[in-house]
C-alpha cells in the first residue's frame, strides 16, 4: 500500500512534487486505495477500437493530449502538436501514455468562492495522476482550474474519462447544480447501493449519489477530511477510489481483498 504525502492539494506524488514547489502548508497523510467492480452500464456514447471520450463535470472544460514524457510537467504550451478541443471530446489515438489537461475557467465556481478563488480547493478525484491549480495562462486571461490525467490507451478497447470539478466540503444538493438537469446513464442499482455500503457510505447519503451518478457519471462524497469516496461509470465497470486518514479504519473486505492502494 502506498502512503499520498501531505501537500497543499492532495494528489499523486509522480506529479505533485514537481507542482507544488514554493506552495505552503500541509494535510495530514492519507491512504488511497482504488479499485474496480464489474457492473452492467450504459454511457451517452458507445466507444470503440481506439476511441477515447473526455468529459468533465461541468462541462466546456478546454482539453488538451499529448504523448506522456517521463518527468515532464504536463502544459498545453509545450506541444503544439497536442490534440485539443472542449469537453465533451471524442477523439481516436493510438495505443501509448499520454497526459490529458482539462482546464476549466474558475468563474464557472463565482457562486462558491469570491474571486479570485485562491483558497478554493478541489475534490482529488481519482486518476492515475493528476493535480489542480489556479493559474492565469498569459497576463491579463482568466484564472482556471487545472486537472492533469495520465493515460494508458489500450489497443483496440475504447476508454473514457469523466473530470470531475467541485470544491470540497459543497453539499450534494449544491453540487448538483453543475450536473447535467436529466439522467445521461444506466446501471444495475443493486449492485451500485451493495457498493456503497461496503465503502461505509451512510444511507441517507446514497440516494442523492446515485442521482448524481446518474446525470453525470461520477460523484464524490467526503466526510470532513478523514473519509472520502469518489466512483466513476466506465463501460462494463465501475471505479472507484476511497481515501481515509493515515490514522483512519481501512475499508472493509471483500472491497478490497489485495488490500487495495495507489
């Protein structure tokens, strides 16, 4: 099991430690376990071959791909030849690693945070490696949010990617607002509700998950900062991604029989 050091945001290590330098302050240390259920579902696009669809949640979210680089801190100025468009993005690559940008104007939070939102933080929804940030791109533009994903394409098997962006600790109900207004996906529900129970996710809490889980494909849900739960519609599976306190009980098995963890 890996351990997520305590920074200002908590991510992944491989790409915070290259972000966070001159950034203050410290949270306390964390497990991160992940994990991945079979589960019959039904997406708003049917991905094929070497198809990949990006979207995020809110949507309009600028996207940027390019080859992965060891080392390299991801930016859409270092390649011009990145693929770019606007969530929701649906795109044909080839088998490799690749880094996905999604960068989302901040304004899109005005009714959150007072700007210019330089003590919002954001929900560290799982990915194999990602990281926010508030920065402008260029003097004078508007500041953003900043998602970073690194991607393995597979051959021939069409992948997706919801980003998810809201503040931490909004109330579902408040966070509902930046979802799609109608249903945009199906599952089994028994097997989602079964889940939710073995990840300790209280039951008055569930309902108001599976609608937004429903509308958008992905949700968080956190109790203070000692127990986080955030789970992610794929096509034939779900994902999923809990974080506790270092200090904190660890999931229950079956969840997690290998004893899970990044």
């Amino acid at each position: 099991m890996k351990h997520v050091l305590c920074i200002p945001l908590l991510g992944y290590l491989s790409l915070i430690s290259l972000l966070a330098v001159g950034l203050g302050g410290c949270e306390a240390l964390h497990h991160t376990y992940s994990f991945s259920e079979p589960i019959s579902t039904t997406l708003p696009v049917q991905v094929t071959g070497d198809d990949l669809w990006v979207t995020s949640l809110p949507v309009g979210a600028d996207v940027y791909i390019q080859p992965y680089i060891p080392e390299q801190v991801p930016s859409h100025a270092t390649d011009p030849a990145a693929v770019r468009g606007k969530t929701p993005l649906r795109v044909t690559l080839p088998p490799g690693s690749y880094w996905i940008e999604l960068a989302l104007e901040a304004d899109a939070f005005e009714s959150y945070f007072t700007p210019p939102y330089d003590d919002a933080q954001f929900e560290p929804d799982g990915a194999a490696s990602e990281a926010l940030l508030f920065r402008p791109f260029a003097p004078g533009e508007k500041r953003r949010v900043l998602r970073y994903y690194r991607l393995e394409k597979k051959a021939q098997q069409g992948q997706t990617l919801i980003a998810l962006f809201h503040p931490r600790g909004v109330p579902m109900e408040r966070v509902a607002a930046l979802y799609p207004q109608s249903d945009q996906y199906r599952f089994a529900p028994e097997a989602v509700q079964n889940l939710l129970q073995q990840v300790q996710m209280p039951r008055q809490a569930q309902e108001p998950f599976l609608i937004l889980l429903r509308r958008g494909g992905k949700a968080f849900w956190s109790v203070r900062d000692e127990y986080a739960v955030a789970l992610e519609l794929q096509p034939e599976a779900i994902t999923g991604r809990v974080v506790t306190l270092y200090t904190g009980t660890k999931p229950p098995s079956p969840l997690l029989p290998d004893g899970g963890g990044f």
